[in-house]
C-alpha cells in the first residue's frame, strides 16, 4: 500500500492535469492569426495526451482505494496558462505552457521520489512514464518559445 504523501500527490497530479486540458483546449480555440496554427495544433494534440495522464493517474488511485478529486474539490492553479487579452498573443500561451510543464515535471519527480520511499514501484513507473512526456512537451514548447522570441 503506497503512503498518504503518494495519494496526495497522485489527486494533485491528477487535477493538474485536468486543468491543463481545459486550459490548452480554450487556448487553442481562443488564439487567432495564421502564426497561432501550429500552437493551436499542438495544443490540441497535448488535451488527448493530457486526458490520457489523467485517466492513468486515476485508474492508479483507484487501485491504491483512493479516488481522484471531483471539481468540488478542485483549486484552479494554472494563472499564466489563461486565455490571453490579445488573442493573437501565441508567446504569452508558449510561456503559460512550458510553466505548466515545470509544474508537472516539479510533481512527477516528486512523485517518484515518494513512490521509491513507499516501496510502490507501481507509481514510481507511472511517474517515470509520465514525467518522461511531460518533459518532451517542455522541450517542444521551448523549440516555439525560441522562434517567436527571434521574431
């Protein structure tokens, strides 16, 4: 059985990432001009992989008898990843994104340090997993921060 440290950070992990869905969703419905197609595909590639992290994460709730948090229970965290004033603003949306990935690669590195500590090779094989993704989101991100910070 994993630790109360694990579950907790299993239903923080989970929200973020439900959070992170809503929020790449609206962006990529909000930002306009012919420069913003290639974040808004790319956002809208990252809601599935997102809403795949948070089935994952609680499926493994569920199997420790633990339950992922309803929207009752929800806290909204992600402030830089709203939906700009100028929705031709595709930098402010790049920079929301890769803070939202350092958040969520700060959690699953935590994670996998409280899963080893509990003995629950289980979810320290998710984090690794999902960390792993969330990482090749950052570098993606940071590939789109670089070319619009050159323009």
């Amino acid at each position: 059985m994993s630790s109360e440290r694990v579950v907790d950070l299993l239903r923080t992990a989970y929200a973020d990432e439900i959070e992170t869905v809503m929020n790449y969703q609206t962006n990529a419905i909000v930002l306009d001009g012919v420069r913003a197609e290639e974040i808004k595909e790319s956002l809208k590639q990252d809601v599935q992989e997102e809403l795949g992290h948070a089935e994952q994460l609680g499926q493994r709730l569920k199997q420790l008898d633990a339950r992922p948090p309803g929207s009752a229970e929800f806290t909204a965290r992600q402030e830089s990843l709203q939906p700009p004033e100028d929705s031709t603003d595709v930098l402010a949306v790049i920079n929301g994104v890769l803070d939202a990935e350092e958040d969520a690669i700060a959690t699953y590195r935590e994670l996998v340090d409280a899963a080893d500590e509990a003995g629950d090779p289980v979810t320290e094989d998710l984090a690794v997993t999902l960390l792993s993704d969330e990482e090749a989101h950052r570098t993606e991100f940071r590939g789109f921060q670089k070319e619009y910070q050159r323009e």
